[in-house]
C-alpha cells in the first residue's frame, strides 16, 4: 500500500514513516533501538518470597540483599530502580516482553543461558539437601528412592531433581511458595528438601522449628543446579549487560560491594556442619 506524505514534512518523520512501513510489511520490530537511548530507569523482576535475598517486611517494603545491590547498581548508573514483583523467577517470556528489563538473582545455568543472557556473577551458592538429623537420608537418587523431595516450582532446584532423582525412584513435589515448603518438611508431609544454604539457613534452620534438621551430605553439584547467582538480561540487551557488569565492578573497587554482602554470611555456607 502506498504511502502519501504532505509537503514539507520533516525528514525524521518521513524516516519513522519508512521504518514503521518495512516494520508492517515484515511483521518484525525495531525494538533494539530502544536500548541504544539514554537509560533512566531499570526495571528489576524479583520473587519477593526468598528471605534473605528478596523480601517484604512488616511494612510491605522490598528488603534483602538482591534489593541492596540492585540499588546499589542504579545508583552507581545513576538511573532509578522499580522492582516488579513476580510470581515465578524464570519468567523469559516476561523478559523478551519488555514488562521488565532484568530478572534479578537467579543462577545462569546452561539451559537458561539459551534464552537469556546473564551479568558476571553477583556471588557464588552451594546446593544441599535438607532433612531431619535422623532420617540417615542422603543427596543421591539411591537414597532418596521411596522417598518425597520438595523442590520451588520452576527452580533449578526442580529441574535437576526432575531430570536427576524422578527418573530412578525419587518423588519430587513442587511448591509455589518456600514458606509452604517449608511447612510441609516440618509437619512430615515431605522427608526433605533441595535448597541453596543460605535461604534454608535463614528460613529454618537457624529457627526453633529447625532445630531437628541438617544438611545431609555433601554438597549437590550439577550444570543444571549451577553454583552462582546473576542477573538475567534479554540476548540482545548487550547495553545493559555491559553497563551492569561496569557497575558491579565500581562496586566492587570501592568497597561497597563487600558492605553489601558482609552481613548476609555467603562465605558461611554450612555453619551446621556435613550433618
């Protein structure tokens, strides 16, 4: 269909004109213009039920330290942070939608690493199972064989024991919530749980309700676990990505990185012992 312009009509406009008429002749959008103009604002996707790392508090506020260096990043930027709340970390297709512009604290393992990009890390995590002192359980499908193994619905965590423990005996059940989770582990109705240390530690184990449970084993390792946590980014957001890791770096020189993280104990990943 041909287009018709007026006189004197501005180049630019008669540029956006040829561009939108190619966009609705191909059915494919020049959105990767919009990284190329000036940041003002990024946009954090966070599950906000993952005490210490995200969070609500008495005052509906978001705290944690995934909220920390996210401030701390936009700052070091100069541009504002909004966080959009979630009900699922691995939302991608939230992502490639533009609802937000970054999924905050999740772990870059191969298979997300072919639909999204992810920053350089923000720390390393360890992964282990989690059940009561007694029960002689242990991380390995033999073990757990006959056995029920609650795991965050669409967490790496979930894939691995589907992929790993399911196929040889294991029962996995899933959760939304890992306050649900965790309820169903104290009350018996699952005999464990695959969980990074540090949320475990904080939402249980170092809680009265926690005083009967361990980590059992070794740690758990696996490509589809992965052992670190970073910020996710759409592939073609090379701008961001790069703009990110600058920051994290500047955070990391001048020591308000290691401020930061100091409080959450990361480097005290099993102070429970091998259980």
């Amino acid at each position: 269909m041909p287009i018709f312009l007026e006189k004197d009509v501005p180049v630019a406009q008669i540029r956006f004109c040829v561009v939108f008429a190619l966009a609705l002749s191909t059915g494919v959008f020049p959105f990767a213009l919009a990284d190329d103009s000036p940041r003002n604002e990024i946009r954090f996707a966070v599950v906000a039920q993952f005490p210490p790392f995200q969070s609500r508090n008495q005052h509906d506020q978001l705290v944690g330290l995934h909220i920390e260096l996210g401030k701390a990043l936009c700052q070091q930027l100069n541009v504002r942070c909004t966080w959009v709340d979630q009900v699922l970390s691995e939302n991608f297709s939230g992502l490639e939608a533009r609802q937000f512009d970054a999924i905050m604290g999740i772990a870059p393992t191969p298979q997300r690493r072919r639909e999204v990009s992810f920053t350089d890390d923000l720390y390393p995590f360890t992964t282990r199972l989690v059940a009561r002192k007694n029960s002689g359980l242990m991380p390995t499908a033999r073990a757990l064989k006959g056995k029920c193994v609650g795991v965050l619905l669409g967490s790496n965590r979930e894939a691995f024991a589907l992929a790993e423990w399911a196929p040889r005996g294991v029962r996995v059940k899933s959760y939304w919530l890992n306050d649900q989770l965790i309820r169903a582990l104290v009350a018996g109705d699952i005999d464990a749980t695959l969980q990074g240390t540090v949320e475990i530690r904080e939402v249980l184990l170092d809680t009265a309700d926690g005083q009967d449970f361990d980590y059992l084993g070794p740690a758990v390792s696996s490509p589809l676990l992965g052992n670190s946590v970073a910020i996710a980014v759409r592939k073609s957001d090379t701008a961001l990505r790069r703009e990110l890791n600058g920051a994290l770096e500047q955070l990391m020189h001048n020591g308000e990185y290691q401020r930061i993280v100091q409080p959450y104990r990361l480097d005290t990943l099993a102070p429970h012992g091998d259980g």
